[in-house]
C-alpha cells in the first residue's frame, strides 16, 4: 500500500492488486515443486483453520485508482512476480535462514 504524493488521487492509500486468496499458496507450493523435483510435494504443509469471527472470507483491492488516476499498470503478473519471489528466497538463504533458525529457537526457549 503507497500513499500517493501527488497527481490527480493526492493523498490516497492505494494498493495494488491481488485477489487470488490462498490459491497463491498452492501456485507457490507447485512452484517450489517444480524447483525440487527431488523432494514431496511442498503442499502438505498447508493446513485449514477455522476462520475467526469476523475474519474477511475474501481479499480483494481494486487497482483502479492506480490505473485510471496516475495511468500505473504492474510491471509483472502475479504469476511471473512470485515466481521471481520464491527464486530470490531460494537464492539467499544466508539472508533469511539466521532469521527463521533465531525465531525458532526464540519459541523453544519460551516452551
């Protein structure tokens, strides 16, 4: 979300688009599949909770403002944008894997 500056929607929040809900996780699941053939299927981890009251059944932003207010369209689709996502991730894991490994042991100790 971007708090527009300047142009014709002047101090607006808008976001951009993507109203694909959890099927992204399966599309980043299959990804990382194709990625590693040689291991399960990455889509086991995916658990369904019960949704808490009041929790969105749905999340959708409607781009229009960007599109029509300051002529803005994605450089990527979704498709092509996770995919450069899940690579970048892939590629520095000496970035994130101290984080995670942190995190975890930060929950053990609190156990």
């Amino acid at each position: 979300m971007v708090t527009v500056a300047a142009g014709p929607v002047t101090g607006r929040d808008l976001c951009a688009p993507n109203s694909r809900g959890a099927s992204c996780f399966r599309q980043v699941c299959a990804y990382l599949d194709e990625l590693r053939l040689s291991e399960p299927r990455h889509d086991r981890f995916i658990t369904y909770v019960t949704d808490r009251p009041g929790h969105d059944k749905r999340y959708a932003i409607d781009a229009s403002k960007l599109e029509t207010g300051l002529g803005w369209r994605a450089k990527e689709t979704f498709d092509t944008g996770i995919k450069k996502t899940v690579r970048w991730y892939l590629e520095r894991s000496d970035w994130w894997k101290p984080i995670r490994d942190y995190v975890i042991g930060t929950v053990r100790q609190a156990a």
